[in-house]
C-alpha cells in the first residue's frame, strides 16, 4: 500500500501528491507503530481479559477445540453398519 500510494507523487496535481505522502505516511505509522508495538503490548498487559468473549455472542458461536487430541469424541455416533457377504442382495430389491 504504501508502494501505491507513494505512486501518487508523480502526479503533476499538488493534492494528490499531499494525498499519497499522507496515505503513504498513515500507513507506515499504522503498520509499524499500531500493530508492531501498541496492540502486542495491550494483548500482553490485559492477559486473558484480552480473549474476553461477551456471554450472547459465546451462546450463539459453536464450541471448537482444534487443539483437542480426542476429537472423535465431538462426532456423533456412526450408524451400525450392516455389511453383506458379497453376492448378496439387498433384502428391499429381493
């Protein structure tokens, strides 16, 4: 982005070379100053109240594990199979 708008200096108009210094800008502060240093060291001082999840919002999201090493324990129960010898037909097409 900030290739992009530094893109706009060559336009010969004055504003869009102010805008693409002031994108460009705005961009490099978001990146390197918001999400390098202010949001780690937020996350970092509110501990588990950063995670906090509001309770309407945890009723209607589902209950995920990915990290759960018995997963097959969230599947339901497969239906007993009812395996024929080979050659036999079906007891609805006899």
């Amino acid at each position: 982005m900030i290739g992009v708008f530094g893109a706009f200096v060559l336009d010969p108009s004055a504003s869009t070379k102010l805008f693409g210094v002031g994108l460009s800008v705005a961009v490099l502060l978001d990146v390197t100053l918001v999400r390098m240093v202010l949001v780690p060291s937020a996350m970092s001082l509110l501990g588990r109240h950063a995670w906090w999840l509001p309770g309407p919002l945890d009723r209607i999201l589902p209950d995920i594990h990915p990290d759960m090493d018995d997963a097959d324990a969230l599947l339901p129960a497969a239906a007993p199979s009812r395996e024929r010898p080979p050659g036999e037909r079906p007891a609805e097409l006899v």
